[in-house]
C-alpha cells in the first residue's frame, strides 16, 4: 500500500481498514492480524454473545441492536441481559411498567439497583 | 440475606458483620492483592486464566469478582446453582451445551463434561476455602497501629502529580479510624482538602469514604496496607461509574525525611535555567545548594526556598547530559528514579490505549473517558520502543476524533460526543437518535489522535501522533456497586 494512493472514496475505504489493522493501537474489533496481542476488554464488557452488549460478536458497535432502546423489552423479558439489564422473570417483574414503547418511552425506565 | 430473604439489618449491625466475615473468612494478602483492582473500581485488561472460565463466567462479569473469593467445592456448586435459580437463561449462555439436535451424532468432543461442571473443578482446585496463605495469616493476624501522619504522593490522569499528606486518628474501634488529608495538584497548584471514615478489612484493607471541599465529594478509596504497616497503596475513586480516580500511595512519615518527587518529571538537556520543586515530608529546611544532589550532569544552580515540606532549587542541565533517570538526593536521603534527563521527546503514545464511554445524560449518568498523550524518549540504549524508554510525563496535546471504519459509511465521529483540550472525552446523550439511521444511538467506535509539536530548541522535530481506540455504548441499567450515585 505503500506505493498506492487511493484515488476515490470507495478506495479511500479500504485503505483506512487495513491502516486500522495495522497500526500500533489494537482495536476491539481487531481479532487478526494480531492474534498475539489479542483485543483489549475493558473491565466489565461483555463481547461474546451475539451480539454483546457493548460490542457485537466481532468486537464493534455496528453489529449491536440499534437503537438498543428497540430491543430493551426484548433483553428483558428473556433475561439476557442479567448484570446489565433487570430481567422480567425472577428479579424485577415491573422494571418496564411504565414504559410500553421504550424508543419513545425510555426515560420512564429507572436504573435498578439489587 | 438481606436481597434474598428480606433480612433488615441496621447499618452498624451490617458492618460488623462485614467485619466478621472479613476477619475469620477473608483472603491473606497475597490471595487479594491480584484482585485488588477490583475493591479499586481500576478498569483493567483482565487475563483470564481457563477457557472455561472465560465461556462460562466472564460472559457477564469481571474476573476480579470470580478471584477475590474463595470456597469449598461445595460452595462453588451451590454458587452456580444460585446463578440458575436467580438467573435461569445462563443455562444456555454459557453454564451448558446446546444438545445435538435430534437424529444427530453427539458433539465430537472427548471430555463431556458441561463448561459449568469444569468451571466448578477448576475453582475448587484454584480457589479453595482454606490456603496455607490465609491459615498463616489468619494465625498472626493484627489491628492495625496506623494512627499517625502520613505522606501522600498519587496520581490523576488528566490533572498529574498529586502531593500532599493525610492524617490518621483512631475511631471508635481499633480497626475504625478518622482522616484528614490535604492534596495539591502540581500542575496548577490548586488544592483539595478532605476528612474522612475508614475501617481496616482483615487487618489490611483499607476502604474509606471521604468528603471535603471539592465538587466531586464524596469520594472513596480503597488502598492495601503493606506487611510492616509502613505504606499503603491503591486508588481514590469517583464518578457514576467510578471512572476518575487518583492512584495514591501513602508512605508513613517519621522522624527522617521522606522525598515524594518532583514537580518536573524531566529536564531537557542544555536548559540551563529551570526551576524544579521537590516536595515531602520532614525535609530540612537548612538544607544549602550543594546537599542537594540531581546526579551527574545536572548542576544546582542555587536554592531558592526550602520548608518542611517543599524544596525549591534552580537547575541546570548539561547539553550533553545523557538520556536517562537520575536520582533525587537531599544529604544522605535519596529518592531514586524520580527525574529523566533527556533530549528530545522520540514519540508519543495515548493512556489508555483503549477507552470505554457510556452515553447518557439525560436519563441515565455518563461514563467519561480521560485520555492523556504521554512523551517518551527512547532512553540510554538509543532504541525507541524498548523497555528502557523514558516516560516524561504527560504532555498537552492537541485532541481530535477520527473515525474508526466498523463499516461503510461509517459516521460515529459525528455523534459519539466531544473531546476537549485537556484529553477529556464527554459522550453525547442516550436515547434514539432521529438524525442517524435507523435512528442509531450516539453509541460507536472512533480513534482519539493526539498530536504534539515538540518544543525546545530542535526545530527539527516534526509533529508527533498517538492514537486510541474509544469504544462509546451503551447505560448499563443494573448498577450493582450504586453508592456513587446514591448518595
């Protein structure tokens, strides 16, 4: 690549994922070419369902439910979710009672603290 | 008990029984000191240890959790089952296999074992209840004598040096004790002032509430007191998700003088005027130029003022001083490895290299990012990027937001949020956003890139660029640690 200037946007593209693969910095979403140095997790993240709640399966946010307020009844009800969102069947039964449609409603959904 | 079974309890009566069971039936030392990071709120990259671990348990939560306890094999059993009966959907996350659907062969593996009956086997093994570490322990354990001053040097990404000093008074139990600290910031001089209510956990660790003057109080921390109660070290914490902090180390002030650092964590070589402040604790204010001893190829030009607590000297750097760390010594105390010579910064790199952001603001707390482009030179063997390299601190950089490409037309570095001079990155708000498609959260991936024109007398060197990768998702709606924000 070295001896290749991109000349539209679509080349333009490609050349910016393989800079974001090789440079020094290993992203999330990196899995390969850097097996050795591997993605980094911050604490807590929680990457391998599919998707993952802060990243989808491949370590990116491109793949994850958006918004993720479309898909927060869903998590809920079959208790995905249970460190990051209160599950409907043993531990919060009224947690979205107050919100019938959460793209519109989400701010009447409190954080829950066990 | 309490969540479980509806147990009420009084605050006092809780304590106490945190007491008990962190007296007779907590870790030794050396069992929390690789989890410590967890009683720290520190966010690390964990290595986790067993792939079964990892498949079943780490899935949802942090391995610090897993290792800052220890059981029987029963209790890791009956660990797990209360995992089921709270949480029955981990069964198909993680805890089993999926069967072979009907008519097929069985998986072709050779240990049928389930991942949670593995996970079981290896915490029995690795994690038993009683450890020759903890037997021994246990046998000599003491209260803590810790009352007393003591000094303390820290450190706050995004705002440097900390120095300052604590004072330690006995409370109402011999494990209890009051605190009153003073910090100052170095790098612009301004100042916190704190009291604080700790209580000793298992004869050493340390967890404080402290509040004071400063706008981000209450804060805590959570600091490990050494072997011969002589110094301790951890991490004062704040923020809805714990996200700002101050690495600290308190060292026990006696009668001799104790050196913390100095303001400057480098000198350039060939300046041959700078003022340079080295702060700590009984330090003697007789003190003339000449005791004052930085290492060959730094002269003390004079000294400028000198109290208990503050010694500021002017100093010169020899123009062929060579790369490297020199020692702070004041008469026959020293205080090694607390300044780099060097001449010139080869590269710079971001801390952290990957950041983690929540959105929110409106309904739910943000979870900021502080970043900071840290100078490096490449040290005496001439190599950059060897273990030798000097860290000279943090720099002020110039901060922009790049896009990470996750994908075609890819726009997260229009709507993630904002990064501000100081290398702070704020995330935009929660909630749908109707001006992205799909109407998208403000959520995604971005490069942070830092950019620093070095000063100095080379004009030669070119701009230096560090990047990170900044990963902003999404609230977390169960806070299982909420002091914070319940206060």
């Amino acid at each position: 690549m070295k001896h290749l200037t991109p000349i539209n946007r679509k080349a333009r593209l490609i050349e910016e994922v393989i800079i974001s693969q090789e440079e020094d910095v290993c992203a999330l979403s990196i899995q390969q070419p850097k097996p050795k140095l591997g993605p980094h997790y911050p604490l807590g993240c929680t990457l391998v369902f599919t998707p993952g709640w802060e990243t989808d399966a491949a370590g990116s946010t491109a793949g994850l439910c958006q918004p993720v307020e479309r898909d927060l009844h869903d998590c809920y009800l079959s208790c995905y979710w249970p460190v990051q969102v209160p599950d409907h069947l043993t531990n919060y039964p009224d947690w979205s009672s107050k919100c019938a449609n959460a793209t519109k409603d989400w701010r009447n959904i409190d954080l829950v603290f066990p | 008990m309490v969540r479980l079974n509806g147990l009420s309890l009084a605050p006092d009566d809780a304590r106490q029984i945190v007491k008990y069971l962190s007296n007779h039936h907590g870790l030794a030392p050396e069992e929390a000191r690789p989890a410590f990071y967890e009683a720290e709120h520190r966010v690390v990259n964990e290595n986790v240890p067993d792939e079964t671990v990892r498949s079943t348990c780490t899935l949802c939560h942090g391995l610090g959790r897993i290792i800052s306890q220890r059981r029987t094999g029963e209790e890791w059993r009956l660990l797990t089952n209360l995992h089921i009966g709270m949480f029955p959907f981990v069964s198909t996350q993680g805890f089993y296999r999926y069967s072979p659907a009907p008519g097929l062969p069985d998986l072709p593996e050779t240990d049928h074992q389930e991942p949670v009956d593995r996970a079981v086997q290896y915490f029995s093994k690795t994690y038993p209840l009683v450890t020759p570490e903890w037997q021994s322990w246990r046998a000599g354990m003491h209260s803590p004598k810790l009352e007393g001053r003591w000094l303390v040097s820290g450190y706050r990404p995004g705002k440097g040096r900390v120095f300052g000093e604590t004072t330690i008074t006995a409370g109402q139990a011999e494990d209890e004790f009051k605190t009153a600290c003073s910090l100052v910031y170095i790098k612009d001089g301004s100042t916190e002032a704190r009291t604080g209510r700790a209580i000793v956990y298992g004869g050493y660790s340390w967890r404080e509430r402290l509040e004071g003057s400063a706008k981000d109080d209450p804060v805590r921390q959570s600091l490990m007191l050494s072997r011969d109660w002589t110094a301790m070290d951890g991490r004062m914490f704040w923020g809805a998700y714990d996200e700002f902090g101050i690495d600290v180390v308190l060292r026990r002030i006696g009668r001799e003088p104790l050196i913390s650092g100095a303001d400057l964590p480098a000198l350039r070589s060939g300046a041959s005027s700078t003022r340079l402040a080295i702060y700590g604790a009984n330090l003697p204010v007789d003190i003339k130029a000449s005791e004052v001893d930085l290492g060959a190829g730094i002269t003390v030009n004079s000294l400028v003022s000198a109290t208990g607590d503050k010694i500021v000297v002017d100093v010169g750097v020899d123009s062929k001083a060579p790369n490297g760390l020199h020692a702070i010594s004041l008469r026959n105390h020293v205080r090694p490895d607390a300044i780099a010579v060097f001449d010139k910064i080869d590269y710079i790199k971001i801390s952290p290299g990957t950041g983690l952001a929540r959105i929110g603001g409106a309904k739910y707390p943000k979870d900021y990012q502080q970043f900071e482009a840290i100078a490096y030179n490449r040290g005496p063997d001439g190599e950059v990027e060897t273990s030798d390299d000097l860290n000279l601190g943090a720099v002020d950089a110039q901060w922009s937001i790049e896009e990470f490409p996750s994908g075609l037309n890819d726009d997260d570095k229009d709507f993630v949020g904002s990064i501000d001079e100081h290398g702070l990155f704020t995330p935009a708000i929660e909630g749908p956003n109707p001006k992205r498609r799909n109407s998208r959260n403000n959520s995604g991936d971005v490069w942070i890139v830092a950019a620093l024109r070095p000063g100095g007398s080379s004009k030669s060197e070119s701009v230096l660029i560090a990047r990170a990768y900044l990963l902003v998702t999404f609230p977390l709606y169960v806070r299982w640690d909420p002091s914070t924000l319940l206060r």
